[in-house]
C-alpha cells in the first residue's frame, strides 16, 4: 500500500496538462491487469475519455466507488462509456467497502 500512495497522482480534468503519457500508460497497465477498481474516482466524462475505458476488454473485474451517487448517477457513468461491463460503479461505497466487499484478496 504504502507503495500505491507514493504513486497516487490528482488529475485535473485539464487536457492540456501535460499528462497524456500518464493516461495511455495507465490504459496500458488497465488493459494487463486482471480486475480494475476505481476508487475515489469522480466518473468524469474527460478523465473517462483520457482513459479509454470505452476501449478496455469487456472480459475484466471492475468495480468502482459510489459513495454518494445515485443510482441515476451510477447509470449515467456506465452509459458514458456505453453501458459496457468495463464500468460498474457500486452505489453507496466508499474505498474501504468496496476493498472489504469486492477485492477477492486470494
């Protein structure tokens, strides 16, 4: 963990901030990896886009934050990248739930 906090980097939804080699890297490990957990991550229509989530392969684990979304909310970040299964948003939990919930830790 303490190596993931070292590396946590707050992206600004500024296009023009330098950062495109960050998000195809960060596509790049998202594409290897096998389960993909989105936390604290506000759903952005310009970060989502940065990413490429549309484009990450339909067959992984994703889960991601909802503490605070509506289910409406929920819906609309799925749509966002085409009501794909690369999205799932988990309505109502914060990182610690969704760690404790949805992280198979084996």
């Amino acid at each position: 963990m303490d190596i993931c906090i070292k590396n946590i980097k707050v992206v600004h939804e500024d296009i023009k901030d330098g950062r495109d080699k960050d998000f195809a890297r960060a596509f790049d490990l998202m594409q290897e990896a096998e389960c993909i957990y989105y936390l604290g991550f506000g759903y952005g229509p310009v970060n989502m886009d940065r990413l490429k989530i549309r484009d990450l392969l339909a067959d992984k684990a994703t889960f991601g934050t909802g503490k605070g979304l509506t289910q409406h909310e929920c819906n609309e970040a799925r749509n966002l990248v085409g009501g794909t299964s690369q999205l799932n948003p988990v309505l109502g939990a914060d990182c610690i739930q969704l760690l404790r919930e949805y992280v198979d830790w084996t």
